[in-house]
C-alpha cells in the first residue's frame, strides 16, 4: 500500500523530508488551475519564478509573462492568474514566464522530491489516474494564502485523496488526510457553495474575478498534467 499525506501550508513542508514521494502541488484559486489551463491550450513551456524582479528581467527578454501578487495583475504583466486568460492561440507553442504570490514559492519549494506534478480540479481525473498508476507515496502541498489554510486547497487534497483511497492501493492514518475527505464529502455536491464564505473567495470577488472563481471549481475539463522538474513545467508524456 502506498501512502497518502497532505501539507496545509508551505510553511509546514520542511515536516515532509519524503524525497521519494510524488508532490502534487495545488493553488485551486488560482495558480494551478491557471496552468493548467495554459498547457490545455498549447503552451510549450512554464517557467515559474519567485519574484516580480525575475519575471520583469525575462519580460526584457522577449518573454511572455504572467504575473499577480494579491491576486491583482502586475502593470508589466502580458498575463494576470486567470485561467480564462489562457484560452488563447496566443501562448500556443510559446514559453511562458509565471510568477504568482502563493503557487509559485509552493511549487519551487517541492523542487528537490522525486516528481512535482501540478493538480487542479480541471484535471483531477486524469491526475488521480496517473498517481494510481504510478504507484508511489504522495504528499499534496496546498499552496495556500501568504502561509496560511485555505479552504479550497483542502477541499482538492480531500477529493484527490479519496478518489486515491477508493482505490485500495492508497491509505493513510493522518488526521489531516480524514479530515480532508470528510470536509470533501460535505462540499462534493456544491463545491461552490460550500466555499461562499471562503477568504480567498471573497478576496477575489472583490477583485471582480467571480468567472476566475466557478471556471477553476470545475471538474476534469482537462487531460493535460503539467510537471515541474529542472525549473521547467511542462506536459508530462504517459
């Protein structure tokens, strides 16, 4: 049997030294949904940087940038973190520079485990086929918001998680693990409006993002599994 964690925040992943483990990587609002998305459309490449410094040097460059920070789009930005924004001929076959304020740090912090893998709920189907498939220990990261649990992170970890589970390859004894799965077998039905109270939710309302909001709450309109590895996203081939 192949064992199931879930990490609440990139601040407690120092806890997780599992280098052999799969990293699924999650920032539902918006980050992986939006690349997700991205390669669904054709991009060739991601590369993922920290700072708003590094994303303008690649801009200089000739890149195509997409960039936020507090989910607002930067003024030098060609792309914000919406994923409707990449549905559009525009990044087909092209490299893409990507800095956001939550999804990138967690992504580069996973860097050194044996697969980092980018999960959404566009493709969590597809996602909990290759993890049955491939038959390794997981841990999903939840990006979260500046350190801090975010609802909607936990709710992806705990459908992955069961989906995984139902399986019976998977198990695990966390209470993290149960408590994510019970908090998705209350929100499966109405996914959106379980998260209506949601801060980030609420943050992104404000920022008139509402369409951003139901586009990443929906499920498997993707096939596409991007994976992070030698500071690069790209398709993975399976």
């Amino acid at each position: 049997m192949n064992n199931i964690d879930i990490c609440i925040s990139p601040e407690l992943f120092h806890l997780f030294p599992q280098k052999e483990s799969v990293v699924v990587v999650v920032d539902i609002l918006r980050a992986t949904s939006s690349i997700c998305a991205a390669f669904h459309s054709g991009v060739d490449k991601i590369i993922p940087v920290e700072t708003l410094d590094k994303a303008r040097e690649y801009k200089e460059k000739g890149y195509l940038v997409a960039a936020e920070r507090d989910g607002a789009l930067v003024d030098f930005a060609d792309f914000g973190n919406s994923p409707k924004k990449f549905s559009t001929n525009k990044i087909e076959c092209k490299t893409l520079v990507f800095s956001s304020t939550n999804g990138t740090p967690a992504i580069k912090k996973a860097e050194s485990y044996k697969e980092v893998l980018i999960g959404s709920f566009l493709n969590i189907d597809s996602l909990s086929s290759y993890l049955y498939k491939s038959k390794n220990d997981i841990i999903i990261l939840c990006s979260g918001w500046k350190g801090n649990f975010s609802m909607e992170d936990i709710l992806f970890a705990g459908a992955l998680a069961e989906s995984l589970i139902k399986t019976n390859t998977f198990l695990s004894v966390k209470d993290v693990v149960q408590a994510a799965v019970l908090l998705w077998d209350n929100a499966k039905n109405s996914i959106y409006s379980f998260l209506d109270a949601a801060e980030h939710v609420d943050r992104l309302r404000k920022l008139g993002a509402e369409d951003d909001i139901k586009f990443c709450l929906q499920k498997n309109d993707f096939i596409e599994i991007p994976v992070f590895k030698a500071g690069l996203i790209s398709k993975l081939s399976f």
